[in-house]
C-alpha cells in the first residue's frame, strides 16, 4: 500500500491594486466606479460568474436560478419556520436578479437611525445628490401597468375599492418587453442592473473585474490589512495586495469573512436584519394572463408605517408551483389547471425579530432566526390585510403560504385561518437582508463607524447592506448604494 503524501501547497502570486472590493452588487458597484472615476487602480472580485444578456435568454428560468443564486435562491435560515433566503451570486450581485425596485429612503428613518445609532452625515439631505445620481445612472422611474398587468390592476383597483393608498413603483428600467424573467435575470437587458451600467463604466475608467473568484480571509495585523486570500474555481488561491479594501460581500457573505477573518467576530453578523415574503396565490373568476405580466406594476402602500408592502409577483408555472410546493395535490393541481385566471402575491413584511450569521469551517455559513411572537402577530395581520385587499380585488379564492391550510373563499374562512396559524406553520421567503454589520458607535452595537470602517480599521470598509443602521422596511438598493457612494466620497475626502 502506497503512503499518502501531504498535498503540495499551490503558489499564490500576488495581484496589486489601490483598491480591492470584495463583491460586486449594488454596494461594491457603487464604491467601484468611484474611486476608478478618482484615477484609483480598482479590482473587483466576485464569487459568481459573468453572464450576458444573450446568456440570461438562452437558458431556463431554473437553469438561471441555479447559476445566479447562492446556492440555488435555497439559503436556509434555520428557525421556527425556516426561511428560504434567497440572493444573488454573479457579477452585479442581487441587482441582477431582483425585481427593479428603486426607493429612496424617507427622512424620518435617516434621521431615527442617526439619532438611535448615533452617526451623522447620512440623513436625507446628505444622500440626496447620490440618490439623484443613481437614479440617473439607472434611469429610475415610474411604471404603470399596459394591457399585460392585468393582476396589478385588479389590485390598484382592490385599493381603490377599500381606500387604501397605492403607487406605482419606481423601477431600475428601460424599454421593459415584459418577458416576466425579472427574477432569473432580465433576457431583454431593460432592468438596469449594475452589471449592465456601473460596473461596464468603471471598467471603461480602467477598473478590472475578476469573477470566480471568493474571498477566504482578510490578513491584517488589527488595524491594517495586508491582503486577502481568494480561491477560484479550480482551487487556486490568490494573495490580492491592495492598500485599501472594501468588503460589500452581501449581508451574509460580509459578516461571515470578517468572523472568518478575526475581525469583530462577537459582532459581525450578531443581528441580521430581515423582510419576508408571504406569498398568496390568488385565482379570479375571469383570465388575468398574469404570465404575460411583470412584475411589481402596482404596490400598496397603506401600511408602510407597519413596514408592510403588498405587491404582484412574477407568476410562471415553475414558481407558482415552487409557490405551492408544500400543498395537497389536489390544491396545487386545481390552481395550474386554471392558470389563465392565477396571480401570485407578495406581501413584504419587516421583522422586528433578528437572525445570526455564523461562519463556519470551509467557508460555510449558518443562519438562525429569532422571529418573536410580535413578528407572528404581524405576519398574521398583514395576511388579513392582503386576503380582504385580494378579496376586493374580485378573488374568488385564496390560498395562504401555510402548507397545511386549504383554499380561502370568505372573509370568515380568513378570520379562521389566522385564528388557528401558528408561527411554524408559515412558508416565508426573504431576499432583503441588511445591518448585519451595522454603523454606529461601538456602545451601541455598531460595528462600522461613519466611513464604513469595522472599528479600530484604518484602511478596511464595510460598503453593502450589512452597513446599514437597520432594516428599511422598503426595498433597499437605493438606500444601500446611497451609503456606499457616501463612504466612497468620505473616503475619496481624506
């Protein structure tokens, strides 16, 4: 028998650069272009492959899904229920795969975070001349629903039935075709992501992106990093040399390299704040052709103050069915065979409950949930809330995000399902995390001070949603590359 030799270590040549960015979405897009626009030399590093447009069209939705979602869009967030947490992992990050939305975020939530978390210099007046900009580069604007949208009319028409407030939603958007693949990567190139308009402007200013490639661990001596350690997909690893680093990882993938790394590991990724989805499946009497749709062409707005957005989703047979998985097969077979007259619903709802990141060996994470008894409380309430607005929309029937309910006529038949809904019984899906790594003063939990530093870090920042103060309560991208364009400039200002 042949004795086993101990494997050779692989060379890892060095890459130099100004500055490194970890990550490519919405965050680390933002500080990119910047700082190559300064004349800095920047590389971007990304997990996840590069795909076109021509790419995204070629494939199948769930071949999509496969490629450009963390494992799959299937991260599990363990808890009682556990949470499908879904993000993007290719270059331009989630902004690839989300639906669009660009809100700006209202004054009074900057204010409250700067006041509770005790930073300043990110209130409404201070990100203002960003958000302008990052509309523009987006082109951001209104879009009402065509002929296509039949189930957001219905909606904005439910609203209008009961008095409730609805808008039509501001979009990362141009020359929409309604190909209803907004989620598994736009085949048309409307959706301005970043990977079509950031990162390709930033190359043009001489920045290199490098896919493929994940961040192991960040060497500093804690107070300056030397370096970080990459692998790609083929096993290499690479030590990327740079003066300055900006993590923008994700809410997940950001904490859980730090932890890795030795860097505030008691608080990066303590609180992970969190949306959920609930998803309703509602059937009408007369064909909606929701298919032929898009998605988020009318969102109701009455209970933002609860941090509560009911919305149209993007109706396939794959994701109605992954929608209804859990259900008899009579339901889910019943719902299919009238899917001309289907809609899928989403219902946003934040949690006041956190989650944990921990990293684990071989770069693995675990995610754990916190949700309290206030959380199910709400869950229940916006249900009610969206099954008397679907109701009112003309719905004929309802069935809940709960596997083990059956469909739902009545407004008495909802009044008895949230009566007897228990907190592990409810299917959630979340795509919106953030403030894993917050800023704000060490005191009071921040991890990141007001240049996006993890504390006691001199030439090391946080630019994605793990920065944040909080949970939003509204989709956050625009909030998210508002404060990384900040601490770009604060940086670009020393």
């Amino acid at each position: 028998m042949t004795a086993l030799r101990p494997r050779a270590r692989r060379a890892t040549p060095d890459r130099d650069c100004d500055v490194l960015v970890i990550g490519s979405g919405a965050g680390g897009s933002a500080v990119a272009l910047d700082l190559a626009a300064a004349g800095h030399l920047v590389h971007v590093i990304e997990e996840g492959p590069r795909v076109t447009t021509d790419e995204l069209g070629a494939a199948t939705p769930a071949e999509n899904m496969r490629r450009l979602y963390r494992q799959g869009g299937l991260t599990p967030i363990f808890g009682r229920p556990t949470i499908a947490y879904g993000e993007g992992r290719c270059v331009g990050g989630t902004t690839v795969v989300n639906g669009g939305l660009l809100w700006q975020p209202s004054a009074a939530l900057l204010s409250r975070w700067a006041a509770v978390h005790g930073i300043d210099g990110y209130r409404a007046a201070d990100l203002a001349p960003h958000l302008q900009r990052i509309t523009g580069r987006l082109r951001v604007g209104p879009q009402a629903p065509d002929g296509g949208d039949r189930d957001s009319v219905l909606l904005a028409a439910g609203a209008d039935r009961l008095g409730w407030r609805w808008q039509y939603p501001e979009r990362a958007l141009h020359g929409c075709q309604r190909r209803n693949r907004c989620t598994t990567g736009c085949t048309s190139g409307a959706k301005q992501s970043t990977a079509l308009t950031y990162l390709p402007q930033a190359e043009r200013l001489g920045a290199r992106i490098i896919p493929g490639a994940r961040a192991l661990r960040i060497r500093h001596d804690g107070r300056d990093v030397q370096g970080v350690l990459t692998v790609d997909e083929q096993g290499r690893r690479t030590l990327h040399r740079a003066r300055t680093v900006f993590v923008a990882a994700g809410p997940i993938g950001t904490p859980a390299l730090l932890q890795r790394s030795g860097i505030h590991p008691e608080r990066s990724g303590r609180e992970l704040g969190l949306h959920v989805n609930l998803r309703t499946v509602a059937r009408f009497a007369d064909p909606v052709a929701a298919a032929n749709g898009t998605i988020f062409t009318a969102q109701v707005n009455e209970f933002t103050d609860r941090g509560i957005l009911i919305m149209p989703s993007n109706l396939t047979p794959g994701s109605l069915a992954a929608a209804l998985a859990g259900h008899p097969p009579q339901v889910v077979e019943g719902i299919l065979g009238q899917l001309d007259r289907s809609a899928v619903y989403t219902t946003q709802v934040r949690l006041r409950g956190r989650a944990r990141v921990t990293a684990l060996p071989l770069g693995g994470t675990l995610l754990r949930h916190g949700m309290t008894a206030e959380d199910h409380t709400a869950l229940r309430t916006a249900f009610r809330d969206t099954a008397r607005l679907l109701l009112a929309s003309g719905a004929v029937e309802l069935v809940p995000p709960v596997a083990a309910a059956g469909p739902l006529r009545t407004a008495a038949d909802v009044e008895s399902f949230c009566a007897g809904v228990r907190p592990a019984d409810w299917e959630l899906v979340s795509v919106h995390g953030m403030a894993s790594c917050r800023m704000g003063r060490p005191e009071r939990g921040g991890v990141c001070d007001e240049r996006g530093r993890p504390h006691g870090f001199r030439n090391l920042h946080v630019s994605d949603a793990s920065v944040l103060p909080g949970v939003t309560g509204i989709s956050p991208q625009g909030t998210i590359m508002a404060f990384a364009h900040e601490i770009a400039a604060r940086f670009l200002n020393t």
